[in-house]
C-alpha cells in the first residue's frame, strides 16, 4: 500500500509534576553504557563550549551548536563543499557518518550579510537520495559554527527496486484523491525512513495531482 504525505507540522508540549514522597532506600541502578555518539559529545564538550540537541529516533544530534574547535584551511575557506564534508568527517562519530564524501550530495551554499557560509547537503544512499534526511553544515570566515538537520546512520538495505517506476505509478495513481488524478512528474527512487517505526525502506516517489482538491501529493510506493 502506497504511503502519502501532505505537509504539516505538529507540535506538543509536555508538562511533568514530580512529586517527592518518603519513600525506602533503593540502590542506585547502574546507568547504561554511554553510545559511541554520546561519548563523542563528551570528549568534544570538554575542549569546547558546544549545546546539543538529541534525536531521540537515530541516538544521534539533530543540533550540534558552537563554534566548533575546527580551523579551516586555506583551501577550505575557498571551498565550503570541502570544508563542510570535511567537518563532518571530522564529527562523524557524533552524527554515524561513515564518509562525508560518499553519503551526501550537496544541494545548495548559501552566505548570509555575515559572511558566513551555509553548506546544505542532502544524505545519500548508493546515490540514491534518503527523503527527508539534510545536514547543514554553517561556517564562518575561519572555523566550523555547528551543524544541524537530520541523518539516518546505520542504512542497510538493498537499493535495487522489485518494482518499475510504471508498477509504482499505477499503484499510486490507483490510491490517489480527488477528480482525475494523475502524474505530474516522473517517479524517482528514493529511501523512505518510517516516521512510526524508524525503518528504512526503498520507494518510489511518485508525485499526483488533481483537479479537485486542486493539490499535490508524494505517494511512496
């Protein structure tokens, strides 16, 4: 069954009382053994005054905020591509990367009234682009800033499709909304990380408009 997706963003706020009652002496329980991304971030908070924000989905930062204590070189600062994949080589055990070259495609770099540069890079998969998953690495004139966004560490799957882009339209068509659906651009593979269960999967991304509800949509089949 093909997946779609409108988007929209939900936010929801927790509150927590703690109440504090007499209560028998209990042992303290031994606290699990920290993960190699957090023991990263503990070696870098020592040398450098970083906050982090965790994904509680991947174990890993979603926001790495600094300055961080990277230098850039001369031909780092005439490049941000290279600065930026090289950064996160250098953070890799932080966020699960592997090779900085190998798993993103750069996207854009944009440079604000600062001067400072943003490098976009969008997670890839055999070349294959992960949906949803970017990092943007921010630099200034002569160091690292942070980085933040999303990545998926740990993909293993097999990227060869068991379904062709015109099995995968049919299907999304077959499940699509609305008066006259139909394809608007060409399907394309993608991996598809479950918001629910955090699983990866290969997918077609087909994209379906119609003429009432005039809207658009991503099927993932």
């Amino acid at each position: 069954m093909p997946k779609h997706i409108r988007t929209s963003i939900a936010v929801t706020a927790l509150g927590l009382v703690v109440l504090l009652l007499a209560a028998p002496f209990l042992a303290p329980r031994a606290l699990p053994p920290a993960t190699a991304a957090q023991k990263a971030v503990r070696e870098l908070a020592a040398v450098a005054p970083i906050e982090v924000k965790w994904n509680e989905a991947t174990g890993t930062p979603d926001w790495l905020d600094g300055p961080l204590p990277y230098a850039l070189s001369r031909a780092e600062r005439a490049d941000p591509e290279l600065a930026a994949r090289n950064a996160l080589n250098q953070y890799r055990n932080i966020f699960g990367i592997q090779n900085a070259f190998a798993e993103f495609q750069l996207i854009r770099i944009e440079t604000d009234s600062l001067g400072q540069s943003h490098v976009r890079l969008q997670q890839i998969k055999d070349g294959l682009p992960v949906f949803g998953r970017v990092l943007i690495v921010h630099l200034g004139e002569t160091n690292a800033l942070g980085i933040n966004g999303d990545f998926q560490p740990g993909l293993d799957l097999a990227t060869v499709p068991s379904l062709t882009a015109a099995q995968a339209e049919s299907q999304a068509l077959a499940a699509g909304d609305g008066l006259s659906p139909q394809v608007f651009a060409p399907g394309r593979l993608t991996i598809y990380i479950d918001d629910t269960t955090h699983k990866p999967s290969l997918a077609w991304q087909i994209f379906i408009s119609a003429l009432a509800p005039a809207e658009r949509i991503a099927y993932f089949v």
